[in-house]
C-alpha cells in the first residue's frame, strides 16, 4: 500500500476520531461526487473503512463514481478542493456557497 497524503491521512483521521452514528451521519449528507473525488487515491482498504459508515446505495453509488474516475482527467486542484471539502463537512460545517466542484467532469478522449 502507497503512503497516504496528508489530505487522506485527515480525512481517514477525522473519520476515526468521530463517533460511529455521527461519522455515518456527516458522509451520507456529503455530496456523493465530491466523497468519490476524495477518495480516489486511497487504496481498497480505506475505500471500505468509509464503506462501513455509509448505507449501501451510497457505497454503489460511490463505487460507480470511483470506476468513472479512473476514465476521467481529474487535476491535483480538483482533489484538493473535493478533499477539503470533505474535510470541513465532517468537522460539522455545513451550508455554504455550494460545491466547487459543480462541473470538474471531464472524460479522457479515447484516441
């Protein structure tokens, strides 16, 4: 397994550091494209570690935007922000301007 980034390593520890019923709470109200985007350099291992605090639709759904990832140009500063975003959502902050992330997709071409 690859050493984690600083930014997973916090997402990970936040999740850990939360009481189950409120980790469960904070990312099944996290926007599924913006968790699947944080996720994308974890390792299998700590896809399942967030998979067991969410429902299993969310888990498919994630598990469907994970697969489309891996076909799509996504840049480090659309990681970062996805990421932070994740972040200050489960360190209880809500609202806000919306996500920053309302229109990163794009696929790769196939040539």
């Amino acid at each position: 397994m690859a050493p984690l980034e600083p930014l997973q390593q916090m997402i990970l520890h936040t999740l850990r550091a939360l009481p189950r019923a409120d980790a469960q709470n904070r990312l099944m109200r996290t926007p599924d494209m913006e968790l699947a985007l944080s996720m994308i350099y974890m390792a299998p291992e700590q896809h399942q570690e967030i998979f067991r605090r969410t429902g299993p639709a969310k888990t498919a759904r994630l598990t469907q935007l994970l697969e489309r990832h891996r076909h799509t140009r996504i840049t480090r500063e659309q990681y970062v922000a996805a990421s932070r975003e994740v972040l200050r959502r489960l360190g209880g902050e809500t609202g806000g301007t919306g996500s920053p992330l309302s229109s990163y997709y794009r696929p790769n071409r196939t040539r």
